[in-house]
C-alpha cells in the first residue's frame, strides 16, 4: 500500500509538467534581463552555441526514442526495452541533457546556472517517487528491474530491443507537442538576445 507521505509526494510528481514550464518562463525572464556572458562575435559564445545545440539535437532525438517505447504502454505495461533496457529513466537523462544545451546556447550562466540547479534539486524527487509508484504496481518486476537497470548512468552493455514496437500515434504526437518545449524555450532565448542586441529592452545584469 501507498503510504500518506507518498501520496503526497504523487501530488507534486504528477504536477512536474506544470512545474517545469512555470519554471520556464521564470528562465525566459531571467534571461530577458541578463546579459550573455561573452561578446557575441567571440570564439566561446560560437562554441557554446554549437555545443547547445548539438545537446539539444541528442535531447530531441533521445525523447523521441523513449516515446515510442512508452506510448500507448507506460500505465499497463513494464517497458525495459530499447533505452528503458540501458536506464530506469532515459526521458529524465535526455530532459538533463537539453536543460544544459539550453543554458549553453543561451551563452548566459545566470541561465545554464538556474536550469541545472531547477534540475537537481526538483528532478531526483520526482524520480523517486515515481519509482514508488511503480513498485506499487508492478511488485518484484520493479524490484527486479531496479536491481538490473541503472537508475540514471546508461549502461549500454544492456541494450535489448524488439524488432518492432506498437505505437499509440495519439499519444506519441500528444508526447511530442509536450517536448518541443526544449526547441520553444531555445528559440525565444534568441529572440530575447535579438532584441537585446538591438536596444529595445534594457539590460539590468551581465555575469562576465
């Protein structure tokens, strides 16, 4: 049984959705009166950029990956194949993954600062809880399949995956309206730097 102090951690858990884009647009604001932290014609703010955006190329695809394993299935099924064979939770690794390639394309460390701290301190609780639930509701193979499976460092020697997966189109195009929220965030970032870089809203905070 689901003790009272679960339920409540349930409560937060299933609300991370709404968490994370309130955070988001707290993010975009931040970003909207701090500067980047290197001149935009500079070697590094090009580097952190590409590297940015290669991050959020590995978080969309890797998203994506996850998705087709888990739509239609996650609530009557164990999935522990394909990237859920490597790790407990890839959607959460790859979510990491884009929330650092955002903060570095944004080429401001106010931002890349805020997004892997939201993501530390709010992230490790929402997997724990959902590992309870999912205990809950699929006993030993849980338990089995945390005593086999890495919680967050993939382990690549264990990938397994079928020759075909049954996908719910509803719900995979529902998933991944959902995750072009890494791409929305990047590109008003750039807007923000845009019209920054044109005057238009004044600039309260630079970190060199």
């Amino acid at each position: 049984m689901i003790s009272q102090g679960n339920k409540l951690l349930f409560k937060i858990a299933r609300q991370r959705v709404v968490v994370s884009r309130i955070f988001a647009i707290l993010v975009l604001l931040l970003a909207l009166f701090t500067a980047g932290s290197f001149r935009e014609d500079s070697l590094t703010d090009t580097l952190l950029e590409m590297s940015g955006l290669f991050l959020l190329t590995i978080c969309s695809m890797g998203r994506l990956w996850a998705l087709l394993y888990i739509s239609g299935h996650k609530k009557i099924e164990l999935i522990t194949e394909g990237p859920y064979s490597m790790v407990r939770h890839p959607l959460y690794v790859f979510s990491l993954i884009g929330a650092i390639g955002i903060g570095l394309a944004s080429e401001n460390i106010l931002v890349l600062a805020a997004l892997i701290i939201f993501y530390l301190l709010y992230y490790p609780l929402t997997i724990l809880v959902e590992e309870a639930k999912l205990t809950d509701k699929f006993g030993q193979a849980y338990l089995d399949y945390i005593k086999s499976t890495p919680r967050f460092l993939p382990k690549l020697s264990l990938y397994k995956s079928p020759p075909q997966v049954v996908v719910n189109t509803d719900i995979f195009l529902k998933s991944i309206a959902i995750g072009m929220w890494f791409i929305w965030i990047y590109i008003a970032l750039n807007f923000i730097e845009a019209i920054q870089l044109f005057g238009h809203i004044p600039v309260f905070l630079r970190v060199p």
